[in-house]
C-alpha cells in the first residue's frame, strides 16, 4: 500500500486522544488508503484485530444500517465494555443522524473513533453543536507532485529530470488511482470523469437536492474555463443572459456552495495586504485536482497559467496555510499564504517570455516590503533569477521544497 506519510504523521500525535478525527476530501482522494494505514500503526503499537471496528458504510455488508439508532445497536453488540475500542468510519454521512450515534459512543464506550466524508457537510451538521471542541478535521487532497514522484519510484519507473516529469503530473493530475498502472491521458480522464459524475450526483445534487442539473453544469463549466480568474456571480448572471439563460444570482452562489461541500472547489478570498483585511468579494476558484478540468472540458493550452495557480494552490493547502488572492493597491498578487506567524507570496505565471511578463509579475512582490519569502514560479527551465529578495523558481523545484 502507498504510503501517505503527510496525513499519517498528523494523525499519529491524535491516537487515544479525546478528540474525534474527522478526515475529509473529494472521493478517491484517498481517505481509505488512509485509514487502512492508520489501522496499521495502530496493529504495530499493540492494538488487536478485535479492537478495531471498521465499517465502510459505501458496501452492501452494512447497507442495513441506516440510522443512528441500528448503528448503535450494531457497535453495542461489538463491544466488551471492560475493552477499549477504536472506531473507524468511512463515508459516515451516509448514515441518517449519524453524529448522535458518535455523541453517544463516545458516551457510552471506551472508544477512539475516526470517520470520514466527502461533502463538508459532515461539519457543518449537528457534529458542530454536540461536539464542540471535541473534534479535530484532517483534509485530504489527491497526490502531491512528491507524492507522485515516490509513488512511481516505488513502481520501479526511475525519474530521471524532475521538470519531465511534473509535466506529466500536470496533464494526469494526482488522483491516486491513475498512478496505480500506465493509463493513457485518454484513459485516465475517462476514469477522472466517472469520478466527477458520482460527486456531483451523489454529494452535490442529492445532498442540496438540486433540480436544475443541466445549469449546474454549466456553473461548473464556466468555472472550469475561468480557473485562476477574479470571479462574481453577476459575471456568470450575465454570461448565461448572454446565451439566453436567465439565471438567478443567489442561485448560482448556491451551486457553487454545493459544490464547494463536496470539494470539487476549493475558494480564495481577497486580502488586502496594505489593509490586512479579507474581501469580501472577486473571489477566485479552483479545482481539487487539475485531471478534474481536463475530464469535463478537454485538455486546452490556453488555460495552462491558471492550472499551474491550481497545483501551487493546492500544494499550499496540504501544508495547512490558510491561502488567499492578494490586492495590493490596482495590482495583485496570485496568493498571500499565511501559517502560524509566517507569510509568503508567491506570483505564478507559465514563462517569462517578455520583458512586459517579467515586470508584471515581478512588480507586485517588489513593492511589499516586509521580510516575508516572495516567488515567482513558472515553468521557465533555463531562466532563473532574483530580483532585490524576489526568488524566480521553476514550479517542480518550488513544490519539492521542504519549507517555503
């Protein structure tokens, strides 16, 4: 099995504490993957089989469990309350009521639970009020561009020149299950497609129970074609009254709140970085994985800049900055990430083919005078240069960084 060590590792510190691990993500990002591993480390620090209870509520074995109250009788019948016992959950919100089920096993039993989900609705349920504080949320993406590396070296395929193969990283994106034989791109975004037909039906339109799917996907189009660009719902209000669609503002936010549940877009707020303030408006969007815009709308060279704003976006993300779109006065900068007391900007572009690129990109980071790391990353091979404290950095040497 791959090993994930970025989400094991953060997990370890939580076993046997009183917090429940709530880990989410788009399917087949690989949150199974990751509980199997963590059944793993718990066998190696001395937990038995029949301590560990897990159950995958998306197979027919546990169909019958419906509710909160036949899970919980089925866990009773499991438990010797003289034990302590560790609860593993996959894909709990198929369960109705499910986070009363949790409240009282943790209640009732000497337990350590873990669950997860794909639509972010599982935290904002009545998990929030019964448990408050008492949970900890784990997210998890699709493979890193490290991650794809070590999981092809571990298939005994040498790599050789890094930048070849990020670009093959960039076209086949990181769901795990396109690494685990040799797919064509074809192949492979036939199989990303599938991914995206079941979120959508499963976790975006059954959930939020929406009717009009064909303007749905139209939502997601759109935003797929303007991945990387400042966005509003009147923008799209008016797009679609250009193609004799009338559609409803708050409609449209209420789609991409759908979607954004079910992880298919991750979204950027502004931030004033003279201010220090967040916007609240021309936001961006991005996807959770780059295979993603490739299955719905083809593959187009025209989007590149802003699928590479997409990887760094979600690289940022897996290492827990909190990312946002920078103003700085007319100008802006791709993202301010911040961690803990640490800030970095960083401007993306795909070459520095001309002078006029080279300013517009350079500029912004220029004129901010904090001591913070500043990059520019882009795919230039050849081309690598500073500018007074500006890093230029090809974007597969940026991603393999260890610390920014």
């Amino acid at each position: 099995m791959f090993q994930r060590d970025l989400y094991i590792n953060k997990l370890l510190p939580y076993i046997d504490k009183p917090f429940i691990k709530v880990i989410t993500g788009i399917r087949r990002s690989g949150k199974s993957s990751v509980l199997m591993l963590l059944i793993e480390k718990l066998h190696e620090q001395g937990v038995r089989d029949d301590q560990i209870i897990y159950i995958n509520f998306e197979s027919f074995r546990f169909s019958h469990l419906k509710d909160a109250t036949t899970l919980y009788k089925h866990i009773d019948t499991k438990i010797d309350h003289t034990k302590r016992y560790y609860l593993i959950f996959d894909e709990v919100q198929v369960v109705n009521n499910w986070e009363k089920a949790i409240n009282s096993f943790i209640v009732d039993f000497n337990t350590d639970i873990y669950i997860t989900g794909s639509n972010s609705h599982i935290l904002s349920s009545e998990l929030a009020t019964f448990l408050a504080g008492r949970y900890i949320e784990l997210p998890i993406f699709t493979l890193s561009f490290s991650e794809y590396l070590y999981f092809n070296q571990e298939r005994h395929n040498n790599i050789d020149d890094i930048y070849s193969a990020f670009e093959t990283y960039l076209r086949m994106g990181g769901f795990p299950v396109l690494h685990t034989s040799n797919y064509t791109y074809e192949t492979a975004y036939k199989i990303v497609f599938d991914i995206y037909s079941s979120v959508i039906l499963r976790d975006t339109i059954q959930r939020n129970n929406i009717r009009d799917i064909e303007l749905l996907e139209r939502v997601v189009k759109f935003v797929f074609d303007n991945i990387g660009n400042k966005f509003s719902g009147k923008n799209v209000a008016d797009y679609f009254k250009s193609q004799q669609r009338k559609v409803d503002i708050n409609t449209i936010y209420n789609y991409l709140k759908a979607l954004e549940s079910a992880f298919i877009l991750h979204r950027l707020n502004r931030f004033d970085v003279k201010g220090k303030e967040i916007l609240k408006t021309q936001e961006k969007y991005y996807a959770a994985d780059t295979a993603l815009l490739y299955s719905v709308m083809g593959y187009k060279d025209r989007i590149i800049a802003g699928v590479l704003e997409n990887i760094v976006m979600l690289e940022l993300k897996r290492r827990e900055y909190q990312v946002y779109v920078g103003k700085l006065d007319n100008t802006e900068i791709d993202f301010v990430a911040s961690r803990g007391n640490s800030t970095i900007y960083i401007q993306v572009a795909y070459l520095l083919s001309e002078p006029s690129t080279v300013d517009r990109e350079f500029a912004p980071l220029l004129q901010i005078k904090d001591n913070y790391p500043k990059y520019v990353v882009t795919m230039d091979k050849f081309w690598k240069d500073n500018m007074k404290g500006v890093k230029h950095i090809h974007i597969a040497d940026f991603l393999m960084l260890s610390n920014y």
